[in-house]
C-alpha cells in the first residue's frame, strides 16, 4: 500500500481539523447550557472560552470587548479567524479536495455537505436563538465523518494517520480544557461556592465524559476525581492516556517509527502516576503545561518521520 | 410541460430530438412522452434536485478571473441528448482511424520524418510550430503511440453529418463530467432509464487504467500508474483527482517525483521511495521538466524528460503530442489517412482555408463575415471571430491579424450547429452542442460510447466552453430497438 508523504500528511490535517471543529463545538456547547444554569455574577465570563482555545492575539485582531456576543462571533461567525469552527471546517474541505482519491467518495461528499452547511448557516447562529442547533448540527455530521471512516476506510496508512491527527488533536484538547478551565474555575471560587459540581460537570460534558464520570466515580461532579478521570481513565476514549495508547498502535506498523515512539514514550512517562489531588492550582498548571510541550514535539516528530522526509 | 413541448421549434439546424415537423425522433420518443408529462413544478424540482446533486457531489471547475479562481458547480441540463448505437458504431470507427492516423504521423515527424519527404505535408508547417519539440526527435513510445488519450470535437452541420471540429491530443479534459452526468441523471430522472438501454460510461477509469498500465516499462502484475496534476489550482483539478481515484493510482504533484541517479522516477512515500512505471500527465509539458523545458517552471520534476527517452517511465500523452494538436495540421488529417492507412477517411472534416497559402488568405480576407477565423494555437475558444456574429472593427481587427501572421490563423465556414431541446428558466428552448468523445490507444484502441455533450446556455451562442458560459448534457447511445 503506497502512500504519498504529502497525501499522509492532508489526512492527518483532515482528521485534525475536523476534530477540532467537534471539540470546538462541544466546549461552545456545553458552556452555552451552563450559562443557563447558574445565578448571574457566577459565570465565568465567555473569554474562558477564548483562553482554552489559545485565541487571545487572534481575538484583539477582531474584537475590542470581551462579551459573549463578540467571543462567538470570532469562534462561530468569522470564517477567516483562525480559532473559528467555520474556519476549521474549511481548512479540512481543502485537505479533502486534495485526497479525495485514498478516501471513500462518502468522505468527500460528508465533509463537503458539512462545509457547506458551515457556510451558510455559520454567520446566522451567533445569537443564542440558533446557536445550539448548528453547534450540534456541526458536532453531528463531525461525527458521522468519523463514522464512515471507521466502517469503510480499510486500517492501512491513510487510516492510520488519521487516527494520529484526531488522537493527537483529541488529547491537546482535553488538556486545554482541564488547564484553562480549572484555573478560571478556582480564581472565582468565592463567586462559584456551591456550583463547583456545576462547572466540572460542564467541562465533562464538553468531552461527552459526564454520563461515563457518573457511572464509573458518581453522581457527584468533584474537581480532583474529573481532573482524573478525563486524563488517566483508560476506559474513556476522550482521555489524555486512551489517546496516548492509541497513537502508540497506530505507530507500530508505521516503517521509521522510532523517534515518535520515544515521543509517545516521553508522553507515558509523564503520564504515569498522575494524581491530581497532589497538585495545587500552580502545580497543576506547570504540569499541563509540560504535557502540552511534549504533545507538541510528538506532533514535530511525526511530521519529521513522514511528512517531510528527503529521498 | 406539453404546451411548451408542443412550442418548440428548430429551424434551419439538424434538432437531435425532435424532427422539423415538431415530432420526436424515433429513438428520443420514449425520453420525450416522459419529459412531457412532468409538470411544470415537477420539472423544476428535478433541476434543483440536480443542482443539489452536484454540489454535494462537489463537481466543479475553476475559472479564473480578475477577482482570484473561482470553484464553480457545474452546468448541467437535465434533458439528455439520444443517439443511436447505429449511427455511433461509424462515427467510433472513423474516431478510431482518425487516431491511429494522427499517432502514425506524430511518430513519423520525430523519427523518419518521411510524409514530408513525399511531399504530402510540407515540412516547414510543422517543424516551425510552436508544438513541435525538437526535444522528443529520435524517442519512441511503446506502440508508436504518442497521443494515448486524444479528445476530438464533434458538430453535426444541418445535414446530419458529423464533422470533427478539432482534436485535443495534449491534456484533454471533460471525461469526468461526462461519468458524473450519467450519475446526476440516474439520481434526478430515474424513471427515464425505463424504457431504454444504454451504453454504460462509468467503466472509463478502468479502460483508462487498462491503457496506461500497457505503457509500463517493467513487467509487472500490477504496475505503478500515477496521475501528475499540476494542483488545485487548476481548473481540471477535479477531474484529476476523480481519475486517480476511479484507478485506484496515486494522484501526485511534481514536488512529490524525484528522478534518481539511475534514471528512473520515484514518488516520495511514508515508506520511502517508490518507483513510478507510468505517469498520466496532466501538466503541460513545456512544465513538465525544467531541466528540458520551461527552466521556471515549478510545477514539473527535473530529469523527467531523460527518465523517458531512456525508456524507464511511461508518460501519456507523450511530450510533442501536441504537433498534431494544431489547426493547421488538422487540414492535412485527411491526407495523411490515405497516406500511411491508404484508406478513405470514414468521418468527416471541416473545409479548413490555411491562411499562409496565398490563395487560401485571398479568399478568407473577402470573405471575414462569412467564415470562422481561430489562431492556429489556443485552446477553450480564446482569440475566435465568428464572423457572421462579429462587427466590421473585428473583421477589420482579425484582418490585420491575419496578415501579420499567417501561419497563426486558419479559417472554416460557419457550420450550423445542431440544437437539442434545453430547459431555459421555466422553457424548452433549442440550444446549438457539440460533442467530445475520448479515444484511448496504447495495445488496443477503444472510443468512450458517446462522451461529453457541451451546450451554448444563450440564444444562437455557438460558444459551448464551460469556462465561458457553456453548460453539459448527459449523452446516450441507445442499444437495440425501442
């Protein structure tokens, strides 16, 4: 089975974006229902949401006021912002139409559907009126993407660097939820005393890890135990750990493989023995912020090992 | 819709489906009774049902413009254009000689040049066009093929007859619209296939494949093709992609080629080098190879052209295909039929005026407003006069034109192009078509049963090119009796 360095690395940015523009969704989604639940005065301000996505310079571009109708703008309305679910959608059109010959057509015709979807009903869901359904509108057809690549595309190398594009995508972003949102979270506490259980089920829920949370820890939503659960449960195909391991699979069969496996390996090490009750606020942060870094470098390995390799 | 079925009218043209009494043809009668008993509003439904077909399916072409490239959905009219596998059975066979003719000849000029020496085709004609590439003299492709996959225009004139118009012998484009026409027709008018039998077109990517692995210089079970596309910036870039895809090769560009020390082409993979057997080049080949070629062009891979003349890679088309691919050559394609096949040319060509002879040039310049004058080199209908259509200034303008640069212009009488029935706003209107049918030769040669139907979308307009206006008809060679 051949496959174009080139071509490998379309699909892995394919599979990037379209997971981002899902993970994008789901955290504008589950803040969106959140804001709904509290008392007025507690909520965290919609700027989280622009923190957790790296988006501060991107926003000054645009906007001057950080309110909610701005942060959705740029995240939902600007096609051309870089940090935007539009936008996402878009940079994964273009990556289709450059592969759609190792894809099935289904993929094509999906993301192209998705695409246009996004642009002609992205300027129209600002405002809270139809923003919920187009932010699950965008998270549905994500997801039916994902499904037909898993049912038809055969496990060989397109395959597999799609897997590493939305497994390595999917953990970066767990990550950024847990550090951003946490260390808002815990700045206010005094402001968010007796709605903590609210706020961590919203950033489950973000992840679709409420229900599995529940079931597996309890009906009690409490920082540590979530901090936990969405980085070290193995179970849950959104944690830090389940994507880890998954992208060391995907390596195995992968001919130049060692210098992502020792990235993989830098990953687990960091990853073992996590314990979040350890850590305070700071302590917390200089870890996630370390975990990023070698998520990263996996990222730079991968891309020296295949994408641009000479000869 | 009858009422307005009932209101059509072709005057003066061969109409495809309907006979000047107002009746249908015999093989279109079927198609007709279907159309015309759609409502209004059913009719409309099935175009927009059509529409959204072909968005989602994401057919599209480019086309430039002053504002940056436009990705465009592509035009289609519902009503499907009928002809007859008997009438189609000779028209394949006249393709099929035509090509074998036009390779015999392509071989002859950068070999042993001997049609000039027999004073058939005057040597200076050729060897001084832009098209001829001094490059490829002495090469010779598998077969005596050059041009393994040509696309030859065709028009039928007011006497039914069809006539070949021109033939694209160095990247021709089109066929994957004519494979997705049949898939929009089958979605939006399924009941229309009731009561025919037609010649299936979805088949043309393995045909394709089939021809070009025939190419290969290893003998190999399955051999390495690849489609090299100049990007996705192109305006055939789909097709590129649906080509690839239908052949299961890979789709490269020129940075993902290497030619290494031994000669021989490589595609850069995530398993390291693999050695490429035939490339289907869809990149013009004055940008195929800096090192032969155009020196700017960054499009191509260095060391292509020396990969080839030492026989380790197969290109279709070969490079210097194109010195057929040329107005003026097309006059003499009559010539060399009877010259290398000593047979009599079974389709027909149009009277060409070659403006550098000085009896040819008298008459066209006396005769502008009766004649079509196109420069002898360029391709999607730029730099034509229609001279019935054009004011005294072009005919003035193309005057000077010609008679600066002779050798650059031919002229053919103003042919009246058939018309079909074509769904305008909330009409059934006459539209003038055409009609490129695509020959692939390599062991064997094979004719697309049909091919793509282009249709001029405004009234009278002969203009059928799809990057100006043109729309497409899905086209059907019926087998068998109604």
């Amino acid at each position: 089975m051949i496959m174009l360095s080139r071509v490998a690395e379309r699909v892995y940015w394919m599979a990037r974006y379209i997971e981002r523009a899902e993970d994008t969704a789901r955290l504008v989604a589950a803040y969106n229902h959140l804001v709904m639940d509290i008392p007025r005065g507690s909520q965290p301000g919609w700027e989280i949401l622009v923190r957790i996505l790296d988006s501060d310079p991107v926003f000054d571009e645009w906007f001057n006021v950080r309110n909610e109708q701005n942060v959705l703008r740029l995240l939902i309305g600007e096609a051309d912002a870089v940090c935007s679910i539009p936008y996402a959608v878009k940079a994964a059109r273009e990556n289709v139409r450059t592969t759609r010959d190792v894809l099935p057509d289904e993929v094509w015709e999906l993301v192209n559907e998705l695409y246009l979807y996004t642009s002609e009903a992205s300027e129209n869901s600002v405002g809270r009126r139809n923003r919920q359904q187009y932010l699950e509108q965008v998270i549905q057809r994500c997801q039916v993407i994902n499904g037909v690549l898993r049912s038809t595309l055969c496990r060989d190398h397109s395959y597999r660097f799609i897997k590493l594009g939305q497994l390595l995508e999917r953990a970066d972003m767990t990550t950024r939820i847990i550090d951003v949102g946490a260390s808002d979270f815990l700045e206010r506490e005094g402001a968010a005393q007796g709605i903590e259980h609210l706020l961590w089920g919203t950033l489950l829920r973000s992840m679709s890890a409420l229900g599995a949370y529940r079931r597996m820890i309890g009906p009690q939503v409490e920082k540590n135990a979530a901090v936990n659960f969405v980085f070290m449960e193995q179970t849950f195909p959104r944690s830090v750990r389940f994507c880890i391991r998954g992208i060391r699979e995907e390596l195995g069969p992968l001919t130049n493989n060692k210098a992502a496996l020792r990235a993989v390996e830098r990953t687990r090490r960091k990853l073992r023995n996590f314990d979040s009750s350890e850590f305070d606020q700071d302590a917390l942060h200089r870890y996630i912020d370390d975990l990023q870094l070698i998520i990263s470098e996996l990222h730079l390995s991968v891309q020296s090992s295949w994408f641009h390799r000479d000869g | 819709m009858d009422k307005n079925w009932n209101h059509y009218k072709a005057t003066g043209y061969y109409d495809e489906l309907i006979t000047p009494k107002g009746t249908p043809r015999q093989v279109a009668r079927p198609a007709v009774k279907l159309l015309k008993e759609l409502t209004a509003e059913d009719l409309a439904a099935r175009r927009t049902a059509a529409e959204v077909a072909i968005r989602e399916m994401g057919i599209s072409f480019t086309v430039y413009s002053e504002a940056g490239n436009i990705d465009r959905a592509w035009p289609f009219d519902l009503i499907p254009r009928v002809i007859t596998a008997k009438e189609w059975a000779k028209v394949r066979l006249g393709l099929e000689q035509r090509s074998r003719a036009l390779n015999m000849f392509i071989n002859d000029v950068y070999n042993k040049q001997k049609i000039f020496a027999d004073g058939v085709v005057p040597a200076e004609t050729v060897l001084e066009s832009s098209n001829f590439k001094e490059q490829c003299m002495g090469a010779s492709p598998r077969f005596g093929v050059w041009a393994n996959i040509c696309g030859s225009d065709l028009v039928r004139d007011v006497d039914g007859h069809f006539y070949v118009l021109e033939d694209n012998l160095r990247v021709p484009s089109g066929v994957s619209y004519m494979v997705e026409n049949r898939e929009i027709t089958k979605r939006v008018l399924p009941e229309i296939f009731e009561n025919y039998s037609i010649l299936p077109v979805d088949d043309y990517p393995s045909r394709l494949y089939g021809m070009l692995a025939a190419l290969s210089p290893r003998e190999r079970k399955r051999p390495v093709v690849v489609v090299l596309t100049p990007g996705i910036y192109n305006s055939a870039y789909f097709e590129h992609a649906f080509l690839a895809q239908g052949m299961g090769a890979e789709l490269v560009e020129g940075a993902d080629l290497f030619v290494d020390n031994d000669n021989c082409v490589y595609m850069r993979t995530v398993d390291g080098p693999v050695r490429v057997d035939v490339i289907y080049r869809r990149i013009d080949e004055d940008f195929m190879d800096p090192e032969a070629f155009r020196e700017d062009s960054t499009l191509g891979v260095p060391g292509l052209m020396r990969s080839w003349l030492a026989g380790n890679v197969g290109i279709a088309n070969a490079p210097g295909s194109g010195v057929a691919d040329d107005k003026v050559v097309y006059a003499f394609v009559p010539d060399m039929i009877r010259y290398y096949l000593n047979e009599k040319p079974l389709i027909r060509s149009v009277p060409t005026y070659l403006c550098m002879r000085e009896k040819d040039r008298e008459y066209v310049l006396n005769n502008l407003e009766k004649l079509v004058v196109k420069p002898a080199n360029e391709s999607g209908g730029y730099g034509i006069m229609v001279g019935p259509h054009a004011d005294k200034a072009t005919h003035r303008k193309f005057a000077r034109l010609i008679e600066k640069d002779p050798r650059n212009y031919i002229a053919q009488p103003t042919l009246a192009l058939s018309t079909a029935p074509t769904y305008i706003g909330d009409e059934i209107k006459p539209r003038h078509l055409d009609l490129r049918p695509f020959i692939l030769q390599s062991r064997e040669t094979w004719v697309t049963p049909g091919g793509l139907t282009r249709v001029a979308m405004v009234e009278g307009s002969l203009v059928v090119n799809s990057s100006q206006g043109g729309g497409s008809k899905d086209t059907w060679i019926v087998d068998g009796r109604l």
